[in-house]
C-alpha cells in the first residue's frame, strides 16, 4: 500500500524511542506521537478533544485530510449535517455538497484498555497518510476526511500498561500463564468506572462515551469503525456480521459493510492476513460502537484481532503471535476501510443523504406520558433520547392521541425526522430477532448446546424507565417546544416557608433530595403508609422533614436541592393527617446516614459492582466505601449499617465458611445486607443460614424424568425412553438450572405493604439474565416484595425460552427478611445492570437508606 514513504516525517521511533509495534504506547505517549505529526503537518492534521476520563486523561481526536480539506473542517461539518437533514437540503443541494465534500471517516480505537494493538496501528495509519508518497494516498486524503479517536478508553489502557510492566521480565514472554499477560482484577477492558464503554452508546453514563457521542453528533461520518481484540487464538474479524441483524439496520448500510468488508479481505490476500465474517459479533444490540452510529446513517463496523494481550503470545497451535503482527493486521484494516471510503466517496454520501430522508417517510409518534408513578422518569428519558440525536417535543398544551388524553409537558417523538430509526431501536417495545435465527438456537438448546445470542435482547427504553408509552399511528398536531437533554427539569418548593415543614414527594428526585440532606445531617422521616394531608393523597414514601430539629437554613437549602434533582417538595403548616398514619406514628421512620460497604475484587462481576457505585455516587451522590471481598471475611464491619454484595460469583468460596459466618453475626447485630443478582445464590444456601429461598432446578417437564443420577445404586429403576427429547433430558446433568437467558425485561408486580417498596410503582421491569430462579419465601420466612407475574405477562420485551417462562412465573425478583436485629435483601436480578435500570432505582435506595431505619444497627461516629 504505498510503501514510499517521506522519511523526514516523524516515525514512532524518532518520537518515541522504539519502531511501530515494538512496544505498547502509554496512552499519554499516544498523544505525544499526534501531536508531533501535527506539528510535521499542522496543514494536514487537527487534534481536538472530546472527553476528560474521570482520571484527568485526555480523550483526543486527530483529524488528517489534504490541505484543502483541514482549512474548511467547519464547513465540510456543516455540510455533513446538512446531508443529514434533508428537510433544508434538497435532492439538487445535496448533489452539490455531494460533488464539493470529502466523505468522514471515523476510526476508533481501543475502546477496551486491554485491547491494545489498535492505538498503535493508530499511530501507524495516520503516519502512513502524511508519509506515503502513493498517489492514491494523495487521493484518499482528497476524497475522505480521515478523523482518528486513537484511544477511547485510556483509563482501561493504563490500568492494563500497569499490570504489564510491573509483571513483564527482561524478555517479552509467550507463556499464557505469564503475569505479565495475566490481568489481574478487574483487568484494562473497562473504564475507570468500570463500565463497558462498548455497551454504553445509547445511555452514555461515562464521560467517554457521552464524548464519544456528541462527536458523532457534530461531525457526522459517513463511515464508522470501533478497532477491538478478540481471544489469542483467533484471527481477524470484519463484517459482514454474525446474526441476528437488528431490523432496523438499513439495506444499504449492510451493503456498504460489505462493500468494504471485500475490499479489507482483498488486501488481507494480498499480506497473507486470515479473518473471518458472519461469526460470534452479531449486530442486533444498539449499545455498540458499532451500533449506536449506525443508526444516524453511518456505516459502522466493528474490526477485531485476536490480541497478543502484551508483546509475545504462544496460541494452542504453538504459533506465536507479535505484537507487531497485531499492529500490522489493524493498520492494514484501517487503510483499506480509508481506501475503500475513498473510492465509493458519491456512493457513500449519496447513501446517508437517501438514509435521512427516508426517516422523513415515517408516520406517526411515540407519546411518553408524565403522569407515571414518577413524572420526571419520562424528563429523564426525555434527556438520553435528546443526546442520542432524536427530536423530542414537550407538548405546550394538553393534547389528545391514540384516543387517550394526554398534559402539557408530556413528550411527543414524530417518527418524521431523520432520525426515525434511532428512535425506533430505543423506544419499540420490541425488536424482534429474526426468526430463523431463532429456530437455529431453539434446534441448539433440543440439542443441549449454548445458543448464540451475544448480548441482551431488550433495552425499550420507556420499559426501563418505567414510562408509559403509545405509538400512535398519527402524529399529534399540538405545538411542542424541544426537549434538550438537560435530564432534570428543576422545581421549586411550594409554600417554602410553611410554618410546619416540608413534604418530599417519592421517587428517583426525592431519593437524590434525600441523600442530600443526610448528608447534610438534616433530620427526617419516612412515612410507610400513603396518608391525605391537607386534601393531598401522599403515597407511602414520602419524606417528612420538619422545621423544628433542624437549622435555620433548611428552608435554602432545599431551595438549592429542588433544584439540582427536580423533586416535589410542599411545604405544609400543620402536621393534622386527615387520613393514614401521623407524623409521630411509628409508621413515620426516622432516616439517618448509613456507612454502606460494597464488596470489589473478585469475586464481584467488574461491570456489575462499577454500575453498582455508579448508581449511588454519581447518580444518588452518596459515598460508598469498597472493599475487598476477601477482606470482609476478617474485617470489623460494625462501623457499616449496610454491605452490599454485587453481582458476582463464587462468594462462598471467596469468603469461606468463617467469613460467611461473620457477616450473619453482623446482620444479627444489626446490620443490612444487600445482595444483587448472583450474591443471591450466597443468600439462599442452606449452610449460610439466611434466607429460606432456594435456587430451583430446571423444571422437568410432564413424562420426562429428570435423569436421575445412579449414585452408589448397583441397578436403578428401569426408564421407558419415549423420544429423543426425552433421551436428550435423560442424558442431561442430573442437577442443572434452567437454560440461560441473555438477557430480557420482565415485569414484576409490587407488594406495596412493605417499607422497601415505599414509593415504588405498583409493576416495575426487571433485566432478567442468566439462569438463576428462586423459590419464594413462605409467610414467616420474609417477604417476596417483587414476583415475576404470570406465565402470559411477566414477559415485557426480548426473547425469553418458554421453559423459562413458565418456571419464572411468580417467582420472587426481590426478598426481604428479617434476621436477628438486621436485615437481609435479595434482587435476584442486577437493578444495576449498566446503570440504566431506571425504574429499580427506588427500590434499591430504600433497601440502602430503609433497611437501616427498620434494623437497629450500631451507629458510631
Ligand atoms: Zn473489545
């Protein structure tokens, strides 16, 4: 590919000290690298930034182009958007921009820190356009506008450059064992809150991604690739992908992956490169990098090389694999996706242009009401649609669709806009996979094989944030004002200066408010039970806060924080409760400011406990204290009220029968104990001594035994095998769970008589993975505060085995119990999970802020 190369331009070697692949480039060496180029070329190359990580890293984009091109960057932008709204750009203005405007290309890197070869075939690629002296180099640079975010996830690099250096000996070693290229908890692949960026895209949680995502926003490319690794043994991966396809991916951006995906594969050839198409990365989940701007028209794809995971590895074969070779591959990639964009440049523009006004085709709207249980859950909504690009309006004036009615302030999403699709990835109550995908992994399961669904099936987003939604065939006509993504919209306390005190409507604004104001040591209670004051119906929930107990400036301060969270707060005069129990009742519980502990380091889940602290730091603003879990097994734990266990594995085997002893004695002291989705299983075994549920068995179906296991039994009973179902159960494992789901939303009901589902809505929808299923609690043993609902409605959205359905039906989602002088909760499922299950938010703030209060903990200072 042009391998003439201009030597006076900078080399990794002159800058940096050691050639392309040779060593692993620290992230901040990665910008050292870019920064001299631009320096060489400041006619030819931009660098700007996107995102700070929470570390104080920098995430940077270096855009390359002809000179032409980096002198009117704002101009080829703008006419990007303009191809993106044809409502201001006709057919004929679209071909002029079409003729004058370079196609972008938008090339991300290493996006999981341990995936490293891509941030220097990076470095490599961008040398290669401002070295070679190839014509068609010169055309490329011409034809595209090449824009490189080299690394996206550089907290996770460093993190993984750590482990490497620290364990790495004189020689770079193959051996799979070797520390060196054995991460350590929680390993580079995520974040610094240890969230996967690359599940991220939609929700945008981390400054990265929300970076990541107004960078698309703004510049628009036309062509999209998210550069990975894969396992040592494997070779390369480009598109076309693996199904399921989501439905929503259109025709001609499958075809443009494969349009670059052949030319990839002739260059491949041509170096001697293997790869493969059409296996294990599907393209059905809209979370992706390489999913998430492809709903905006680019075409995105997802590029991966099996990785070297340091400098030197030995595969099963005995081959080894270099670094250098891992670098080689991506660069190779990344050329040819430039050369390939290069050569299809009107084809490529004249496709995203045809994308976006095919969304104007759309007809109707999705209506997102704010009357729910918790009104600012649609605002909230509202806000992650806004940064995903989607038009949303908030009605001026009450309107009716759909036959129903609906208030001034409820959202109205047109399905005419060019962002139709995007909007209907996020907020169809299903997508549907396709169905002979789905006969092939029913045929798999018959077969006792895994299936092949890479990730979750559901994410509709209104079910996640438990919002009312329709779509309505026809679009209403009441003038709307945009939404912006603000997420919160502001309040004021009513009647501020009440002489009594002050109510504080539930949900996930009052549970912000709340943790506020602990923190701020103001005094309150929570009511258990709905009651009517002043004429008002307040549901269980609500907080109490009054003035007398509590300093002068109450009054400002929750001026400040209605504000910040978007609560309900009503100042009252009198406490006279015309229904329901009163403010001093034993119904009204006083709430203090817990020490929460949460379990980190194996066994938790990575992901899981990231999403965990996420969730309650910088969502809820309130302190957790990490630590280790097998520190917990010996740690004086009776400065906490509250230890959560994360989702994760073996906790038994972590924490030995000694530390799970000790953790019950703090739960019989009085301490709260929390476990989320897998801790279940520690919760629920019989020799913990917790709770009385128990992790069930697949269910066996009428006439097929279950294969019982032969034991010390020298003859068993004779079986009569009917057909090769049954065959197929009998030679099962005798003890198994029910098959694996990857991941669906299921609706739960709520038992409101109970403090942990104070302020909840009566349903709520639950992430449901895996194969875990409990039985509930009997009357004694606890509460089952969540069940499943029946076999026919508890599933809400995504792809759920029958069997499963069945047996989940009135199973518990979360339990409560009793123990000693504390207590202890089991979500059976994550309410955490990527930190967007909006809905179950209150619920788990209760069982962290209530358990205490409803417990009789040790307070100490
Ligand atoms: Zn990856």
């Amino acid at each position: 590919m042009g391998a003439n190369y201009d030597p006076a331009v900078p080399t990794v070697a002159s800058v940096l000290g050691y050639d392309s692949g040779e060593q692993i480039t620290r992230s901040a060496d990665v910008r050292r690298y870019f920064e001299a180029l631009r320096a060489w070329a400041p006619d030819r190359m931009v660098i700007g930034e996107q995102a700070r990580t929470h570390e104080g890293r920098p995430v940077f984009w270096a855009a390359v182009g002809s000179p032409a091109n980096i002198a009117r960057l704002d101009q080829i932008k703008a006419n990007s958007r303009a191809l993106a709204d044809p409502r201001r750009t006709s057919a004929s203005q679209a071909q002029a921009i079409i003729d004058d405007t370079p196609v972008i290309v938008w090339l991300m890197y290493s996006v999981h820190g341990n995936e490293i070869s891509p941030a220097d075939a990076a470095m490599a690629a961008a040398r290669h356009l401002l070295a070679s002296r190839d014509p068609a180099v010169q055309a490329w640079l011409a034809n595209t506008l090449v824009v490189f975010v080299p690394t996206q996830n550089p907290d996770g690099r460093e993190r993984f450059l750590n482990g490497f250096s620290s364990g790495f000996g004189t020689e770079a070693n193959p051996d799979p064992l070797s520390a060196e290229r054995d991460e350590l908890w929680p390993s580079g692949r995520y974040n610094h809150d240890l969230f996967d960026l690359n599940r991220d895209w939609f929700i945008q949680t981390q400054p990265e991604t929300r970076g990541a995502a107004a960078s698309v926003r703004e510049w628009r490319p036309q062509v999209v690739i998210d550069a990975h690794e894969m396992g040592t043994d494997d070779t390369f991966f480009f598109p076309p992908e693996a199904q399921p396809l989501n439905p929503w991916i259109a025709e001609s951006t499958l075809a443009s992956r494969e349009l670059i995906g052949r030319n990839t594969a002739r260059r491949f050839d041509e170096a001697g490169v293997p790869y493969f198409n059409r296996k294990v990365f599907d393209a059905f989940y809209p979370g992706y990098g390489d999913g998430w701007p492809g709903y905006l028209g680019a075409v995105s794809m997802t590029y991966e090389q099996g990785s070297a995971r340091g400098l030197a590895a030995r595969r099963s074969s005995g081959e080894i694999l270099t670094y250098r070779d891992t670098v080689r591959n991506h660069l190779i990639a990344s050329l040819s996706t430039i050369e390939a964009s290069s050569v299809n440049h009107d084809r490529l523009l004249k496709n995203f242009y045809d994308y976006n006004a095919d969304g104007l085709t759309g007809r109707g709207a999705y209506v997102l009401s704010r009357s729910a249980w918790d009104p600012a859950e649609a605002d909230r909504l509202a806000g992650v649609l806004v940064r995903s690009g989607i038009e949303v309006g908030r009605a001026d004036a009450a309107f009716t669709a759909c036959g129903a009615r609906y208030q001034a302030g409820d959202y109205v999403v047109n399905l005419s806009q060019p962002q139709r699709r995007m909007a209907e990835v996020l907020l169809a109550k299903e997508v549907a996979v396709p169905a002979a995908f789905l006969a092939e992994q029913e045929r798999r399961r018959a077969r006792g094989l895994g299936d092949e669904i890479y990730d979750v099936t559901a994410w509709s987003l209104p079910l996640i944030f438990n919002t009312p939604v329709e779509r309505c065939a026809s679009a209403p006509g009441v003038a709307v004002t945009p939404a912006s993504d603000a997420m919160i919209a502001p309040t004021a306390v009513q009647n501020a200066d009440a002489a009594y005190g002050w109510l504080v409507a539930p949900g996930v604004p009052g549970a912000r408010l709340m943790t506020a104001a602990l923190r701020q040591g103001v005094a309150m209670r929570a009511m258990d039970k709905p009651f009517t004051h002043d004429g008002r119906r307040w549901p269980s929930g609500t907080l109490v806060i009054a003035r007398a107990g509590n300093p002068a400036d109450t009054p400002r301060l929750l001026g400040q924080w209605a504000a910040t969270t978007g609560a309900e707060v009503v100042g009252v005069d009198q406490s006279w409760v015309s229904d329901g129990p009163s403010f001093g009742s034993d119904d009204a519980v006083a709430l203090r400011a817990p020490r929460i502990a949460l379990a980190w380091d194996d066994p938790t889940d990575p992901s899981a406990v990231g999403a965990t602290r996420y969730v309650i730091e910088r969502e809820f603003g309130y302190p957790v204290t990490v630590v280790r879990t097998a520190s917990l097994a010996s740690a004086d734990l009776s400065r906490f009220q509250v230890l959560i266990l994360p989702n994760g594995g073996a906790y038994k085997t972590t924490l030995g029968a000694g530390g799970v002893t000790a953790l019950r004695e703090w739960v019989d002291r009085g301490g709260t104990l929390i476990g989320l989705g897998a801790a279940t299983r520690l919760l629920t075994d019989p020799a913990s001594e917790m709770l009385a549920s128990r992790r069930e068995n697949a269910a066996v179906a009428d006439g097929a035994e279950g294969g019982e296991a032969a034991g010390d039994k020298p003859r068993v009973d004779g079986a009569l095998i009917e057909n090769e179902t049954d065959y197929l159960k009998l030679v099962g494992e005798s003890e198994r769970g029910p098959d694996s789901v990857a991941g669906v939303l299921a609706r739960a009901d709520i038992d409101p008589e109970h403090w942990l589902s104070a302020g909840v809505a009566p349903s709520v929808n639950v992430l449901v993975q895996g194969s875990d299923i409990y039985t509930p609690l009997k009357r004694g043993e606890g509460t089952n505060v969540a069940r499943f609902g029946s076999s026919d409605a508890l599933l809400a959205s995504g792809q759920l085995w029958a069997e499963n359905r069945r047996q989940l039906a009135y199973k518990p989602a979360v339990m409560v119990s009793d123990h000693g002088r504390g207590q202890i909760v089991a979500f059976v499922q994550d309410p955490t999970f990527r930190g967007y299950m909006d809905g179950l938010k209150v619920l788990l703030m209760n069982a962290l802020f209530r358990g205490p209060a409803h417990s009789s903990p040790t307070w100490t200072q």
